[in-house]
C-alpha cells in the first residue's frame, strides 16, 4: 500500500497558490504498522486560536528555514519530539488558505510505528492514531459544505473516538485519499449523506485573503 503512495504522489503535480500570504507546512505522519494509521495532535485548550482542536503537527515558517519542507520537520520535532531522520518523505499536497490567512503546505511522510513521541503541553495536549481504512473507506460523520468565491466544497467531517477531524485537516485528506490512493472523493462533488452548511464562513474567508 504505501509503495503504490509512494508512486502517486510522485507523480502528483500539487498546486501553488500566488496569494501573498504568511506560510506554514504540516506533515501528515503516516505510521508504518501492518494495518497503517495517520497521526494527529489535537491542540491544547487553554491555546486563543484552534484551542481543542484536531490538527497535524506543524506550524508557521520561521525566517531560518530555508523551505516548507524544513518547517514541517522542524515544527513536528517540536511539537511532538518527532526526529526528522525518522521521516520517510513520501511527497507533497496543494496548498491550502486558512481561515486566518495562512497559506498552508501539507507534506505526507512514513514514521515507524512506536517512537517515544510526546506532545509539547504549551502547544498540545493528546497524540493520537487514526486507522488509514476508515479514511478509505470513507466512515465520515457527515459533511460540512462550505462556499468559496462561489463554489461549494464538500468536506468530510470523521468522529474517531470522541476526536473530530474536520476542515482544513479533512480538505488535506481528501487529497491523501483522491490522489494517494485513488479513491473517488472530490471536495467539488456532492458525496451522499448528511450535509451541514456552513454560508457565514464565505464572507470570513473572503476576508482573510481578500488583498
């Protein structure tokens, strides 16, 4: 499974936003186990901005770092004691806006399973691992649609064990799973199932990246 990754998402063309934006990177961990899992972190609740919420680790770039690559590895190493030799890169997904402006970079990587990793408690307050099927194998709660400059995007909304991984980390998977894995899951097509909308985040989008 993760070879034929491997070779897709070297073979993925991701796209590059032209905003002028602040940058950051995320890695998305894939862990190495017989039946593999995705990492996440959820951030900590005490945090003004995203406190509670689901993420992968990374953060903003820093002036030192000479690309995006270096600042997902150096924020993983940061926020989760991840060494980045540790880190089997395996490519990267298109750039996506955040709701505060961020122009954010995923990369996707393979980590051996059962490293000593730990959250950072300033940043972080719990770790844990999703099984890659039910990402597959599409077991999404339900999901949120949200317009952009007049287009509505799908986005999976999962609950894993009390954990809800949604928005900018589910926008990320839809590409792992579309172009990964070649699932057929589109952020631009109507999916069955329940749909939430979402149609005041249009105008605080537009806010965010309007120049």
């Amino acid at each position: 499974m993760l070879e034929k990754l491997r070779e897709r998402l070297q073979a993925h063309r991701p796209r590059r936003t032209t905003l002028r934006l602040p940058e950051a990177a995320v890695l998305l961990p894939i862990v190495d186990r017989p039946e593999p899992t995705l990492l996440f972190t959820r951030r900590a609740a005490h945090l003004n901005t995203h406190g509670g919420q689901v993420a992968f680790p990374g953060g903003k770039r820093e002036p030192q770092d000479p690309d995006l690559l270096t600042t997902a590895l150096r924020e993983s190493e940061e926020e989760i004691a991840l060494p980045r030799d540790r880190v089997e890169l395996l490519g990267r997904l298109s750039d996506v806006i955040s709701l505060h402006g961020l122009r954010v970079t995923p990369w996707v990587g393979v980590i051996p399973p059962d490293l000593p990793l730990a959250p950072d408690p300033t940043e972080l307050d719990l770790l844990f691992e999703v099984p890659l099927a039910l990402f597959l194998e599409d077991r999404r709660h339900h999901t949120d649609v949200i317009p952009h400059d007049g287009v509505l995007h799908y986005v999976p909304n999962y609950h894993v064990d009390g954990q809800v991984i949604w928005g900018l980390s589910a926008m990320m998977l839809v590409e792992l799973l579309a172009e990964g894995f070649g699932r057929p899951i589109s952020l631009t097509r109507e999916p069955p199932g329940r749909l939430c909308y979402f149609p005041e985040r249009l105008l605080r989008i537009q806010q965010q990246v309007s120049p």
